[in-house]
C-alpha cells in the first residue's frame, strides 16, 4: 500500500478512538465545552511589532 494511504488509516483510526472516549464520557454525564474557532491575527505590511 501506498505510505500516505497507511497513514491516512491510522489516523482516521486513532480520531475514532477519540471519539469514542469522548462520546462515552459525556454519555457518562461529564462536562462538554462547545467548539471554538481559533482566530489567527490578520496582518498587514505595517503590523511589524504589534501583537
């Protein structure tokens, strides 16, 4: 098989088991957050310096 193809697997397999511990822990009754977008800052040619 193909190297990005194993990888792709794997990594799908692993976001799975992810999930599933996180549904069963909420089915549990624990504490959910709601998802967040991360904002990256919009920089512009005078932004040199100001974070």
């Amino acid at each position: 098989m193909n190297r990005s193809v194993l990888l792709h697997d794997r990594d799908q397999t692993e976001r799975n088991r992810i999930m599933q511990l996180m549904l069963a822990e909420k089915s549990k009754g624990a504490a959910t957050r709601k998802p967040f977008k991360k904002m990256n800052p919009h920089y512009h040619c005078d932004t040199v310096g100001e974070h």
